[in-house]
C-alpha cells in the first residue's frame, strides 16, 4: 500500500505551478487553466491490488485524464462546481463514471474538493466489466445510488487513516455499491442508460452473486428463482460469449482470491475459504483455482497476502508482530552478558572523598541498541560516587577516517569484516536476522551504549539523581586530523521530513558531515560537506539500499561529495547525550530507540553539562547506560537524527532511597530534568508503553504514538508536579501552566514522540 500527500504551499511561490502540475502527472491527471501558483493539497492512497484512490482540495482549475486504459475511474465532487466536457454541469455531490479510454476530463469554476477513484481493468468485477460506459454523470438521488454517495464521502473524510487491513473490505464494498447503485430496481443509473437485456443479464448477475456460496446453485434453479425459463438464461449468456457454469467458477474462485488477499481472513483456513465461497470439495477447489491462478491456494495466499501484510520489505523500525514473522524462534532469549571481564579503571579522589571512577570505551564496555536488566553491570558504585565515561557516535562509520581510524578503541568496536564482526548483535532483534535479514539483531534499536553501572542498594521505586558535571567531545586520532573532532547528521527514512520532499531524487538520505571549530570562545559546527547514501554492501555481503542497520562502513568511493553545503553558518554546539536510561522491568532485549518512563532515548539537548536528570529505579542495582552522544541537536530532530559525535561525559550518581523521598521527587515515576534555570517535565505519547501496549508494544508503539497524545501526557505530568511540589490547587496550576509554562516538541522521530514542559525556577523565587 502506497500512501502519497502533497501540499503546494510546501513549495516556494515561484515553484508551486510546476511542482503541483506534475505531482498530478504521477497519477494520469493533468492540470490546465489553473493560476500561476494554486493553492492545494492531494492525497493519493494505492491499494496492493492498484485501485488508487485520489483527493484533491485546490482552487479552481481544469483536470484531464491522460491515461488511454480501460481502467475506470470515479469522480465524486464533494465540495465546488464546475462542468463537464460536454458542458454538463457539475454540481457538489455529483458522481461521474468512465473509462480511461474516453479521456474524461473536468473544469471546476471553483475552489473544489474532488474524491477520484481509479479502478485497475484487470482487476474489475465482471459484473462492471461488462457494463458499458459512455461517461458522464450517475443518478444518486435515490435509493442505492445515495448510498453510495455517502460511501464516498466517508472514504474520502478517512482516507489518511487508512491501512491495507481496513483498505481491503472497503474495496470489496465500493465494487458491491457500485453494482447495487447501477443495476438497481429504480430508473437507470448509468449515464446514457443501458439497453433490455443488459439489464436482464446484469440482473442474473446479482441473483448469482448472492447464491455464490450455495453449493448447490444449478442453471435451472436460477432460472426458477427470476421467472425465467432456462433457455431464456442460456441465450443472455450466450449473448455474452459465456455459458453458466463457466460464470459461475469463475466468480467463485476470484471470491476466494479476494478472501485469500484479504488480511482480516487470514485465520481462515484455505478449505475453510474454498467451502465459503461453493466448493465443497477441497480437492476440486484446488485443482481449479490452481488451473485460474497457475499456483496452489496456500501459495497464492503466501504470495499475495503475508508479505503485503507484514511489508516485510517495507521501511520499518521496531518489531513486526510476532505473529507476522516467520514460524521459526523469533527472538533470542538470551542477552549478550558482559562476563566478568568488563572492567573499568577506578581512581578514588582523595580531596572530595568521593571515588571517582573512569568507564573507557572498549567492546565489553557497550551493548548496541538495546536495554536489558540481564546485562551484568561494568562498574558498581556508590551514591554519591563520579563516573567518567566514554561513548561512541553509531555513525563514526559514515567517516571512518575521521571519527574512527587511529583510535584502536573505535577501530575494536567498529571493526567489521568478512571474517570478524567485534559487536555482533546490533539491536533488540533475532540473532539470525530472521526477520529482514539485515544482521543481528536487525537494528531494531541502533544506539551504541556504554555500560551497565549499577549503584550499590539501589532498588525499585528508588530515584536515581544523574549530575552531569561535564561533556567533552572525543577527538579524533587519525594523523590527518589529530585533535579535531567530528559528527555526522543523517536525514534519514525515518524523519520527520521523508515524505515531505520538494525535489528530485525522491525519496533519498542525505548524510551531512561536521566539524566541531572554535568561534571565539564558543565552540560551533561546522557542514564539511554531504553526500546522498548510495546502496552500501556490508563486508558480509548484504545490501544496504537504506540507513537501515547501525555502523555499515561507508564506501566513500561510492559516494559524491558536495562541499560547504551549509556556507556561512554555524551552528552552536549544545553537547549532550540523547540517552541516560535505567534497565527497564522487561524481560529481555529491548529497542533503544523509543524513550519512556525509565528514561531512555529522550534526546533532550537540555541534557548538558550543568543539569540533572531524575530517573525512577525499576530494578535492583538501578543498571544506569549512557550513550547516543550529540553534539547539537533542535528541538524536534527533524531529520531524524542530530550532530551524532562522540563524547565522554563525567556524571555524579546520587540515589534517592524510596522511603526518603522528599519534595519535587515525592511522586516521580517519569523522567524529569532539572537546569539551573528550570525544571523540565518529559511527556511521552505512552507515558510507559511497554505497560500500555502489552505484548505487541514494541511494533505499536511505532504505530500509535502522536503528538497530541504527548501533549497530554506532557501536560498531565506538569500539572501533578505543580500540585504535588508546590501545593498549587487543580484551578491555579492550570492557569499557570497556561501563562508561564512553555511546552516545546522534543522530538518526533523516536516512535514514542515527545514533549516537554518548561517551568522556571524564577516563578517560585518568592
């Protein structure tokens, strides 16, 4: 199922005609007679089986259809008014009919909002298939005909929410309408009429289709049951170069495709579906419908169906469900443990009398692109104790020169060849790549952590208070570029932007290399240069169209460069890191990728030298990792990520024990960020969606967040921090949050969108 938006005002004035005339071309339609820079929107929706279904909302305008099929098409004007070739007029609510064939075509003298239907040929009921169509308008006023109508209407006020499970029946249903409106008991319906015996044939037609699923449906008992006599019968199929029985198979077995397609069926066994639908006979249904259809129904079901429904071969991020995987082990239970290996360097400061500890980077002081409360810890340590750590960006790869090569600890975890692969698992998927055969762990979940740290006594229902004293990027030790630092920023498949793209080529990945430079006392980025992603081979031997799994090397051979692409601008550098995440309550491996109440891909540029986060223990040991480090990133992250450069951050770890709460923290089950300025509450679309969304949380949560969802949760949290913190009643917290509370969109590209609310410490000061 393809899905297609377009806005004009999207485009600059001077490019909006051209633009809007040929996003139409894609789809047959052209535009003429229009002003030099209309206004309007489109939305096309193409089912797997090619019916494509087009809304149009613009100012006035002529549109021709310059497809010579015979496929038919549908035209609904449901707002507007214009008139016809023939100069009928048009009117809001008027239905047209035709094929591709007679070149229909349309003048709105209005602004307009026009639904087009386009019905592939092949794909046709026999029942309109054999209807002859001159073009023009369809009677609707009454009966079936105004059914219809408002059919249309309704597909037309959802046809953005639709998926190909809802699609498919609505399909089935328009084809049945249609029928019912065009050959129903009340005056003809189809422009230019239709003559007697069409009529009478289009009539058995219907009685057939209703007894389809009688086995014992004969030539006689049709006959019988319209008052005709059987030779009556047989002369209106010989008139149509049929004979009964043949019509009749052949209606039964395209009932059974669409029924095999359809993805609310396919619970159904095969012989269940072949029964429905008048073979009561296994055997003979499949000897038939294999003789139709060239291949078994279990295979045409196999070929048509589960791949359509689970896009297996679609763009996706996060777990399918696992019920649209392969029947094979899905998931791994076990979780790559760090052994007792793991070590990290402790120095204890005397002075402050605190132990100071150092986590440095090495293979067994990560895991990529999952939590997990079954990871053993690196380092443990106690309240109050400072950590320093080291992360690595998961696209030092893009420029492997630059950000990897010459620093041995990079190069280790990095390295990747036909015959090594130091960090096998990337991501919370199958080891075996089962899946989407992108690797292990299949990139569900993309993020380079490091750690576990685990404080000692730390349990559920404690708060973990993370200090982050100080964010330093990691530079690099290449001889070439010794001491100087660098980040790369992907506009990526799953940003906001992807699928709204102005220009050729589309759609594509942009990946945009920085440099962190000194401007007077600041330290800001600076673009190198970018280059569109190119097809990448990965060393064993999988290809990469997309940025789909994390740390492919990137072949710079493969790629062009284009220089100083953001000439003149710098952009301040804001370091932070996009996730400080405590191991979920989850038993095991867990995409990195959606934040949620145990903190996580938050991706907060608030998170910098100075602030704290407050995070909620859920296990034992509270199993602190950091990683996902920016070097900048807007509110939002547009593009799907930030300046992605590695950093190494020194944190103050304080635990907050259960029973000794007090405050702001009394009641924390949430993420909450505090600057020297403000207090920051985090909202999420699912607060917690693992609870939320049960077993198939880690697709859903993909699928169903929204903005306006994290808005609420946003909102809801800040408001409860006022009441419980500050003692503020229900009453004057709203209208605080009203008048002195800023809410911003954090981000909205990691599945579990964000919000936060900003509440300055400068309004209790009092």
């Amino acid at each position: 199922m393809n899905l297609s938006r377009f806005d004009a005002e999207a485009y600059p004035l001077e490019q909006r005609n051209a633009a809007w005339r040929e996003t139409l071309r894609r789809y047959g339609i052209v535009s003429y007679r229009s002003t030099a820079a209309p206004r309007g929107d489109f939305l096309a929706l193409t089912s797997r089986q090619g019916c494509c279904f087009i809304q149009i909302n613009a100012d006035p305008q002529s549109l021709r259809w310059e497809e010579t099929s015979h496929d038919l098409w549908l035209s609904f004007l449901l707002e507007g008014a214009g008139q016809l070739a023939d100069g009928t007029t048009l009117r809001a609510q008027d239905l047209c009919i035709g094929t591709m064939a007679q070149l229909g075509s349309v003048t709105l003298t209005e602004a307009f909002r026009l639904l087009l239907i386009v019905l592939p040929a092949e794909g046709l009921d026999d029942r309109l298939r054999r209807m002859a169509f001159d073009g023009g308008l369809v009677a609707t006023a009454h009966g079936m005909g105004q059914v219809l109508t408002g059919f249309l209407a309704t597909i037309a006020e959802t046809l953005g929410a639709l998926d190909a499970a809802r699609l498919h029946p609505l399909e089935l249903s328009l084809s049945e309408l249609l029928i019912a409106a065009l050959t129903g008991t009340e005056a003809p319906t189809l422009p230019g009429g239709i003559d007697r015996r069409k009529s009478a044939f289009q009539r058995l037609m219907q009685a057939i289709e209703a007894r389809l699923p009688d086995s014992e449906l004969t030539l006689a008992s049709l006959a019988e049951s319209e008052g005709m006599s059987v030779r009556a019968v047989q002369k209106l199929f010989q008139r149509e170069n049929l004979s009964f029985a043949q019509y009749v198979r052949r209606r039964r077995l395209q009932r059974t495709a669409q029924d095999l397609r359809d993805p609310q069926q396919n619970k159904l066994l095969v012989a269940d579906i072949g029964f429905r639908w008048g073979f009561s006979d296994p055997a003979h249904f499949s000897r038939t419908f294999r003789e139709q259809y060239g291949v078994t129904p279990g295979t045409f079901r196999e070929q048509n169906f589960a791949p359509a429904d689970t896009e297996l071969g679609d763009l996706t991020r996060g777990r399918p469900k696992i019920s649209a995987l392969p029947r094979r082990q899905i998931y791994a239970p076990a979780i790559d443990d760090h052994g007792d290996e793991a070590s990290g360097k402790q120095e204890t400061d005397q002075q402050e009398g605190v132990a100071h500890h150092h986590l440095p980077l090495n293979a067994r002081s990560i895991h990529w692109g999952y939590f997990s409360k079954s990871l053993s810890p690196i380092l443990t340590v106690r309240s109050g104790d400072i950590v320093t750590i080291e992360t690595l960006t998961q696209h030092a790869t893009d420029d492997w020169a630059r950000m990897v090569e010459g620093d041995a600890a990079a190069e280790h975890v990095m390295a990747w060849t036909r015959d090594l692969k130091t960090i096998d698992r990337r991501g919370a998927g199958p080891m075996d790549a089962s899946v989407y055969g992108r690797g292990a762990g299949e990139g569900f979940g993309v993020h380079i952590c490091t750690g576990p740290v685990a404080v000692e006594g730390a349990a559920p229902g404690d708060v973990l208070e993370i200090e982050i004293l100080d964010i330093v990027p990691r530079p690099s030790q290449a001889p070439a570029f010794a001491g100087r630092s660098f980040g790369s920023n992907a506009a990526v498949w799953w940003g906001y932007h992807y699928k709204e793209l102005l220009t050729e080529p589309r759609p594509r990945e942009v990946v945009t290399l920085y440099e962190l430079v000194r401007q007077g006392e600041n330290l800001c980025a600076h673009a190198l240069y970018n280059f569109r992603w190119t097809p990448q081979r990965d060393p064993y031997g999988v290809l990469h169209p997309t940025i789909d799994y994390p740390g492919v090397p990137v072949d710079h051979g493969t790629i062009k460069k284009i220089d100083d692409p953001l000439k003149g601008i710098r952009i301040p550098v804001r370091p932070h890191f996009g996730i400080i995440s405590l191991a979920p309550d989850y038993a095991g491996a867990l995409d990195s990728t959606p934040p949620s109440a145990f903190g996580g891909n938050i991706d907060n540029w608030r998170l910098g030298a100075g602030s704290r986060l407050y995070l909620p223990v859920a296990v034992a040991g509270a199993l602190l990792s950091v990683g996902d480090p920016h070097a900048s990133q807007g509110d939002g992250e547009v593009s799907g990520t930030a300046i992605e450069c590695s950093l190494t951050g020194t944190l103050k770890l304080t635990l907050h024990r259960r029973g000794q709460k007090r405050g702001l923290l009394k009641d924390l089950t949430y993420p909450l960020i505090e600057t020297a300025d403000a207090w920051i509450v985090q909202g999420f679309s699912h607060p917690n969606y693992l609870a939320e969304l049960g077993e198939t949380a880690l697709s859903e949560v993909y699928k169903k967040s929204s903005l306006d969802a994290a808005m609420r949760d946003a909102f809801r949290k800040a408001r409860r921090l006022l009441m419980a913190g500050w003692g503020l009643s229900e009453d004057a917290a709203i209208s605080l949050l009203s008048v002195g509370i800023d809410f911003g969109i954090t981000q909205v590209v990691d599945g579990n969108l964000g919000v936060h609310a900003t509440i300055p410490k400068a309004l209790f000061r009092d």
